[in-house]
C-alpha cells in the first residue's frame, strides 16, 4: 500500500484534465507523481504530476493496479515534452 506522499509510477497512458486549463494532458506510462490522498484503505489513490517547474499538470483518482512504487535507487529519469 502507497502512503500520502510516496512517490508512484504511471502504468498506462491515459489522458487527464489539467487543473484550470480547458485542456487535457497526456500521461504516459512511466510518468511519476506524488500520492496526495489514499481513498478506501489503500483501493484509490489521488496522485499529482507536475512537469519540471513543480507547476501541476494533472491531478488523477487511480486505482491500485494502474501505479507502482518507484525505487530511487534503480529509477532511470525520462523526459517527456508537454503539449503547449
């Protein structure tokens, strides 16, 4: 089970609303954010992702089968270019 503020990976692509945007955002999987709220004990999971900046892009309500946990120590950083 994750806790509030673990970090998680993406397991699929999926698209998401970005927070006051009229626009969406594509996710990709292997795409990390940061658990901010555990719902049901541990079922769903409010996870945000942010892009470089720290600015938020996407804020989604994911079930425990669509995120892992990242291991700092064997994670390998990706880069992936927002639309504008």
């Amino acid at each position: 089970m994750h806790k509030e503020s673990d970090l998680v990976v993406l397991l699929t692509d999926r698209t998401a609303k970005r927070p006051g945007h009229p626009d969406r955002v594509h996710l990709h999987r292997g795409d990390v954010g940061t658990v901010a709220y555990v719902y049901d004990s541990g079922e769903l999971y409010e996870v945000e992702f942010v892009n470089a900046a720290g600015e938020t892009v996407a804020v989604e309500t994911l079930r425990a089968d669509e995120i892992r946990a990242v291991d700092l120590r064997t994670a390998m950083i990706h880069v992936t270019d927002l639309a504008a």
